[in-house]
C-alpha cells in the first residue's frame, strides 16, 4: 500500500488548489481594516450609520 501514484497526484492536486486559492483571496484580506474596527470606537451618526474614526484615543 502507501503512498502509491493516484494519491500522489490527488495530494498534488489538492495542493495546488489550496495554494491558488490562498493567493487569490490573500489580497482580499483587510488587516488595516481589521485592526481599524477593532481598535477603534464606533460612532453611530444620527441616519444610524457607523463611522470608525481613524485617530486612536483609547
């Protein structure tokens, strides 16, 4: 049994896909963004919508 040459290639295969995958959708991900809403303090506008202030005062 083992590692013979289908299972191989399926390895290979998932593989590769994982690794395009994760270059395509890695510009997506926000970290300045991210930190941005966690870090800061929300303030709510009087229409109800939220604006995240980019000076830190925390």
């Amino acid at each position: 049994m083992g590692l013979n040459i289908p299972i191989i290639i399926i390895l290979v295969l998932f593989g590769g896909f994982f690794l395009v995958s994760f270059f395509i959708t890695s510009p997506n991900m926000d970290t300045k963004g991210l930190l941005r809403v966690l870090y800061s303090k929300p303030v709510r506008k009087s229409d109800g919508s939220v604006e995240y202030p980019e000076s830190r005062r925390n």
